[in-house]
C-alpha cells in the first residue's frame, strides 16, 4: 500500500489532533521544517498551544469548528488514537487525514489491534473477548489466572485495567473496568519490555529507530533506555516486527510497537500509530528525531535514518517530580524537557529528562 | 560583579524583545524548560510569534505596549543589540532587564566596544573614530589603506560598512555608510575567523562552547563549524579571552565574540551580547544548546557545561536557497531548521543545516 503524496513545501500548514505534550513537540518539530502548526483541542490552556501558530479549542463534537480547522489546513495527524469518528468524518472531507484512519480504527480497539497482529503472523498474549460476566467467566476457563481485564477502547497509562488473581475478583474488576467490552489478557511472564518507534512514509520506505528498554510502574512509563540489553538478532527481529506492523497497516507517519521479550521470543503488546512516549529520547540523541520523522512523513518528505549519536535513558516526571525540576538542572548530563502544564494532578506527566551519554570522540 | 537572580520557577514568563529568528529559537528553548515566553516584535509576522505563547506586535517607541508587556513579564531579554534606549527606559521601571544595559551600551558601539575591549587587555584591529570628511583623512593617514569603514551603531551582517582601498574611494565610502558617525578599521590579514559563545550565570560562573571556525561571504556568515582547525592551546585562548568579556562586562546570559587568528595571535574583531548564528550548530550536537544556556543564565539555573557529543557543521540557508529545504532534507545527515519566514529576499537569513559527524559508538 502506498499513498504518493505531493511534498508539502515550507510555508504549509499541518494540523494537529490533540494538544497535549505530543502535540506540542509535533508542533514544534512542524516549525522547525519551515510549517505552521494548527492544533486542535477542546482545552483553551492545551501545550501545545504555545508552539503552535493556531489553536482552535473546540470540542471534538464541534462540526463547525471541525470543518473550519480542515479548511485552513493542508494535512490533518493527530497524537492519540481515540478521536471521535465522526469528527473524522467532519475532517476528511476537506483534508487528508495521515496516518489514515485504518491506523486508527485497528489500534483504538484491543481486540481488533490482536486479531490484526495475529493475521500478520506476529505473536501476542493469549487473550479473549469480554462482553458480560458468562464471557468473562468463559474468557477465564480458557486463559486462566492471574490475567489483566482490559477495556477494548479508550484505555492509557493503566487506565480501564484491571489485574485479576482469584475467582473471587471478577464481578469487582468487572465493575471496575465500567462493564463495557473487554479483553480477557494473559498475564505473559517477560524478561525485558522494549519498544520500536519507526516511521513509515508514504513512498513505504521505513526506518526505525533503535529498540528503547522500558520499564513501567503502575501501568505508566517510568524509564526508556537506549540501547536495550538484548542481543542484536533480537533487537533486529524487534525492527522487522515493526516493519511488518507499519507495511501491514499501510501506515504513514510514526508508529510505535511495545513487546515483551520472553522465553519463546518477542510477543507484541499493544501499538499506538503516532509518536510515542517510549520515543522521548530520540530528541536528545537523533539528528532526525520521532517528532521531525513524523512531520517529514506526512509532509511526504524523505525520511531520516533513525540514527542516533549517543546512548541515552530517559525519565518521566509524573505529577509533583516537576517541581524538582530546577534541582535536576545541577546536573549538566541531563536534557530536560517540560510541557508547560500549569495544572499538576498525581501521575500527570508533566515532563521528561533524557541522560545523555556520549560516545567517544574521535 | 554578580547578580544573585533568584531562580524563576517554571510558568514564569520570559520577555523577549525581538522576533526574528533568534527569538523564535530562545521561545522554544523557554517552552521547554517550561517558561512562557512573550515576544515583542513590531512585525505581526514575526518569526519568533510561532513558537511563543504571547506576541505584542507593537513598534518600540509605543511606551504604553512596553509598559504592558514588562508588567506581563518576570525577566526582559534581547535577540537584537540596537534597542532604542527609551524603550529600555519603560521596561526596566516594570522588569529586569538580562543581560543588563551595560552590554547593550558598550556593544551597540563599535568605538566604545573596542575601547572596552582594549581596556580588558585584548587586542583589536587598528582603528580611528570618524566624524566627517576630515577625520575620515586623518584617520586613514594613521590606519592605511586598504580599511574598513563601519558605522559605529546599527551595522549588521556587512550593513554599514564600506571598504575603501584607493584615496579616491573616500568620499564615495562615506556617502555609502550615510554620513554618519564611523570607525575607519586597518584589514587584519587572518589566518582564519573563529568565534566562542559563551554563557555567565548571575553568580559569576561562564561555560564556553568549542571554538567555530566561521566562514563569511560579503559580510554575512556563511558557515560554522567545530571542531575549528586550531592548536588546543589556541582554542583555550579563545575560551579564556571569552570569559574575560563576559566577566569585564558583568554580562548574565550567552554573548559571542568574534576573532581573526593572525599570526601574531587572536584579534577580536566583534562581540555579541546575546545567541549568535555562530552557536546554531549547539542545537544539533550539545545536550544545552546556546539558546537554553541563555534562558538559564536569565532565569537564574545553574548553566550546562557546554558540552557537545559530535563533530558539526552548520550552513545558513540565504534568500532563495531556503527553496532547496525539502531536496537537502534528501541527506539523512543533515538536520534542517527553518525560520517560517514567508517572504524571500535575497540574503536574507531563511533558516540553517547542520551536518552532524557522529564520534564512535563504545
């Protein structure tokens, strides 16, 4: 599948779905190719408001304001996966949508995103759908526990899982997750979490970057680290995984793919088809960072090489650890990075910072 | 002399005076360690108006918009050195002022810069104050010809300067600056131009770049790179002349000093009191580049050590050479920063590459 899209030239204008800290780092790697940036989310004090040209704060179910931001722009991406279909359908009319909704409608349900997988003959958690408690009681017989019930949409960061261990525990976590579908997951037994960012563009050339270990706490990102403690041969295999992943999907734009690296080789977790947290540190360390291999695909520009020039480790500041961010700054290592968020709430991601670590000179 | 700034918390808001590209960049850098930034620029087009969250398009005589955006603001900093000192006037009544108007006042002229470079122990070229025709004759009898009339205010990027070669040139050289008061320089015959940017804390403490060997074509540089070819001993010089400026001046924030190597040693030719298109290649290749090293010196952080972790070369893209963007952007190696600056006009600054040669891994 390829979708020859005409070069943008500088001076055009990108639109943005979602104003959070992707968005802005978006924007912002759209000026710096010479576009103007036109963010559209529902939050007057969105962040990336501020590295944007426009900002439209409208909510997503403002048809007006919808076709008012399609019409002043010349492509529309977006930096998360649950956008209203009907604002796309509001949108598509006047402007093309990239990484097309195919991307979207796959990984914006669970069960849909595993099946996709399956067919493209990668491996993924034993799983089942859940619709009621006779399906999940059924779902448990078959997978066993402990297993994680998962809502099939609108999940993040942990959010509309829940984590069963006993018989006792399904009518409470199916309370939980809110009784709406879900998916039964097995719990896989892994030795390392790492994740491939790579991009795709319209042409279908890929590049990825190199594989980020990953550790989690509480279902949210804590640390991202290049390079990963694997062998090669895997972190290669990590890399043709994703390829497959963006070719299967007829992806354009970034793409990111988490996996678990187990016993019996590398099992898919889930994938996000935009720029990643797990990605932060290309910024750091890449001449051509995620954000910049995101706008350059869109924008049917030539892909960098997802290269990078030293080893990094990046850290999510959740919630109040933004405030020891004038501390951090004592350490000249460090790359700090903050989104402008005036608001902070428990577990919030409110910044990163990238450790860098070079290589030797000469 | 120091200036014990207390350090600003993130969501304070920096003032920036001036749009062009330098301001757009110093905005991004602001945004990123979570800062505000508020541009001032006369041009509603402002480059800089991109990436900031606040802009007052306003001329720099309008006393009641001054007074509006210092009151707006935490601390008041500059891209552009030839701010009229009225406009200074209403904002240090309202905000500080970083760096202060010492370094505005002695490096917006180059008779007083060279002055206080002298005072400082550094060498500078030859040179004579210029008032009219007689002084212009005086001046050459001591200097010599071949020499360079400049403009003792207002001159940039070979603006204001005229090269006069033959007595005959003399009066034609004078019409050409505009009649107004000059400094007839001596032509240093160098072996190469090279430049330090250098960041001062409030408390006193500097962090220099590597040297960059600078290139220039009819006055405007063409490129920068690092490491310049010079003996290490030399580049600590320079380092050292560097530091001696920032400290004579008390200057708090990043400025550029500007070199000839001559076979007698280093001549300064000019200082900069701010981020210079010399340090663009810092973004490319050091973790704090010069725009956040500004931004932490003005807002009272500790200051990166100026570190870099690849070799660089930066090229700035003039006038209708920004049209080559989307086919440069061909060569996985270059990273391309354009100043979304709608209108060409030949020479002017559209945006910069920088060519990344990376160290060796391990």
């Amino acid at each position: 599948m390829t979708d020859t899209l005409q070069p943008l030239a500088p001076g055009a204008t990108i639109g943005i779905l979602g104003g959070g800290q992707l968005g802005r780092m978006l924007a912002t790697a759209a000026a710096r190719l010479g576009f103007h940036a036109h963010v559209y989310d529902p939050d007057p004090a969105a962040p990336a408001r501020e590295t944007a040209l426009h900002h439209t704060a409208a909510p997503y179910d403002d048809e007006a304001a919808l076709r008012r931001f399609a019409g002043a722009v010349d492509v529309v991406t977006y930096e998360f996966e649950n956008i209203p279909p009907a604002a796309l359908d509001a949108i598509e009319r006047l402007a093309p949508i990239r990484p097309s909704r195919r991307s979207l409608v796959i990984t914006r349900d669970r069960l849909k995103e595993k099946a996709f997988l399956e067919e493209s003959g990668l491996a993924v958690a034993p799983h089942a759908p859940v619709e009621d408690m006779a399906t999940l009681e059924e779902a448990v017989r078959r997978i066993g526990l402990p297993a994680i019930l998962k809502t099939r949409e609108l999940g993040y960061d942990g959010k509309g899982q829940a984590r069963i261990t006993t018989p006792e525990e399904l009518a409470p976590c199916w309370e939980a997750v809110g009784r709406v579908p879900a998916v039964l997951e097995a719990v896989v037994p892994f030795e390392k979490e790492i994740s491939v960012v790579i991009a795709r563009g319209g042409d279908g050339t890929t590049a990825a970057f190199d594989p980020a270990e990953n550790l989690h706490e509480g279902g949210i990102l804590r640390l991202s680290k290049v390079p990963a403690a694997i062998a090669p041969d895997l972190a290669d295999r990590a890399r043709a995984m994703a390829a497959r992943v963006a070719e299967a999907l007829g992806h354009v734009g970034v793409l990111a793919v988490e996996m678990f690296v187990t016993q019996s080789g590398l099992v898919v977790n889930e994938i996000a088809p935009r720029v990643h947290n797990s990605g932060h540190w290309t910024e750091a360390v890449c001449p051509i960072d995620q954000f910049e291999q995101h706008i350059r695909a869109i924008a049917g520009w030539p892909l960098g090489r997802g290269e990078r020039i030293a080893d990094a480790e990046m850290v999510n500041l959740l919630g109040e650890e933004v405030l020891e961010a004038p501390r951090l700054s004592r350490d000249p290592h460090l790359r700090i990075h903050l989104y402008g968020k005036s608001e902070i709430r428990p577990d919030r991601k409110m910044g990163h910072h990238t450790r860098i670590v070079p290589w030797s000179r000469g």
